[in-house]
C-alpha cells in the first residue's frame, strides 16, 4: 500500500485571522507517526486546516479521525438518528435531505446556524471536529470560523478582570439561530457550565469560550447584566477581523480545534442538496485561563 511522504505535504495559510490549507495527503490511508503529528501540529498553529480533494467513505473518514484520539460517539440510540443506523456511532451526516414524507435525513438540516462551539454544553467537549463535503449547494452554506485567542487579546483589559474565573451557561435545545431560556426549565434540554476564559490544554494560550447559540448566561450576575456583557462579548467574537469562511467544494475534509475556534454556516437555498460528514474526536474536561 501507498505510504505518505512528508516531504510532499505543504501548507498555505488561508488567511491572517486563521485557517490553513494542507496539500500532499490522502486521507484514505493509514498515517504513520510522523504524518499525523504534522496534521496535528498545522491544526493547532492554523485552528482549522483543510484537507481538499479528498475520497473518502464513512469508515475511512473514521480510521483517519481515529489517528488523532478516540473517536466521539453520538448521544441518540441508533434507531432515534434522523439518518438511521447505515453508520456507526462515530458519524453524523449534516443534511437537509428529508424523505417523502418531509422528515430530516441527517442532523442540523436547513439554512443559517449561529457562532457556536461544538459539544460546549458537555463536561467534557469534543476535542475537534472532521467534517468531510459530500454534495454541496451552488451558494451559501459556508462555515464561518473565529479565532479565540484574538477574541481573547481584543478584549478590553476591564472586562478581562472582571470576568476573570467566572463561569458559563452552555445549552443547546437544537435550533440554529435561536437560543434557550436560562431561567426556563432546563429538564431534557442539554446543558452545562464552562470557565468563560480557558486555557488550551496542548498551547497553553488563553481563548475566549462563549458563542451566540448557546451561551446563554455568566454566572453569579444578574441576567440584565449578564446580556449586556454577552452581546460585547459576541461582537468581538463575530468580528470580521478574526474570522475566516470557509467557502466548500466537494471532497474537502475540514480539521478544526474547538478549544480555540467558534464557528457558523451561512444560508443556502433550501432546495439544493447540502450533504456532509462528520466526525469528532473527544476531549478532555476545559481548563479554566489562571
């Protein structure tokens, strides 16, 4: 079988905020030790690399997310799982595909999804993300993604000490550009607290670890001051000045680091075909920035 050459791997970065692209791969095949820590070395330097013109099938797409820790599991029975259970629990299919009878066959269907955080209402997040283009609509649909450490460095020093060791409330009910009711009853809503500045457990650097969608409360302040902070907070996050989008073609395979990036999907029409795979790997529980 066809081994990698490192010295055939480049990277070009993709713009100042973050991301990278990384050419001379093919996800299809094993890693060697020297390969996977390259990837992952571009990865946590660049926050998001992409891997383009890629083929691969779900379980290679697993066998290659497996090189770089134990692969995340998904949280509904099998048989729950809008996609039905062709695939194993490593793999959720984002698509708005829906049967004859209007039902969804994958996972976040349809139109624009606010800043978030994948897993972030978990104790322990998943670590990053590896989400793989199938088919993809003629405009729109791209993925925004964040720099959190910039978030971090642009923020005002007075909100940095103030804000410093306080906590988050994290929820996601399942809507894209909506956000659940922290004072509202929270029984089979997922949810969970997170230091608000955390530390990156492989770099050390400092992010900020808030998104739109589904922080919705500081700790320890009343609500009306709270919202105030997030909506400063979430501006500085969005800003167009640490932001790169992603724009997808078919085959890319998307790396991104969920300790220091925050990332959205833009509308597309909702009578084109959005399909992609995704798999994650798990983390560990957030360190909260001294």
């Amino acid at each position: 079988m066809k081994q990698h050459n490192l010295t055939s791997l480049t990277c070009n970065p993709l713009s100042d905020a973050l991301g990278a692209s990384l050419e001379g791969i093919n996800a299809a095949l094993p890693l060697d030790t020297e390969m996977t820590e390259a990837i992952r070395d571009a990865w946590q330097k660049h926050i998001v690399v992409v891997l383009p013109n890629q083929d691969l099938n779900h379980r290679q797409q697993v066998q290659f997310t497996s090189a770089f820790g134990i692969p995340g599991t998904r949280s509904r029975d099998k048989q729950k799982r809008p996609e039905g259970e062709e695939f194993d629990n490593a793999v959720m299919m984002v698509s708005n595909l829906r049967d004859s009878q209007g039902n969804a066959l994958g996972s976040l269907p349809d139109g624009e999804m606010w800043f978030h955080h994948d897993s972030c209402y978990y104790p322990k997040p998943d670590a990053a993300t590896f989400l793989y283009a199938l088919e993809i609509p003629s405009k729109g649909g791209n993925t925004r993604f964040a720099n959190m450490y910039k978030a971090y460095e642009n923020l005002p020093n007075d909100l940095k000490t103030s804000l410093k060791g306080r906590r988050v409330l994290q929820i996601y009910n399942y809507g894209t550009i909506e956000k659940a009711d922290p004072d509202g009853d929270l029984r089979g809503v997922r949810h969970g607290t997170q230091p608000i500045f955390i530390r990156h457990r492989e770099t050390g650097r400092t992010a900020l670890y808030v998104n739109r969608l589904m922080t919705a409360r500081i700790e320890g302040i009343p609500r009306s001051d709270s919202e105030a902070i997030l909506d400063e907070l979430f501006s500085i996050c969005e800003s167009p000045s640490i932001i790169y989008e992603h724009q997808w073609k078919p085959g890319d395979l998307l790396i991104w680091d969920n300790q220091s990036s925050c990332h959205a999907r833009t509308d597309f029409p909702n009578n084109e075909r959005r399909v992609l795979r995704r798999c994650t790997i798990k983390g560990e529980k957030m360190l909260a920035a001294c």
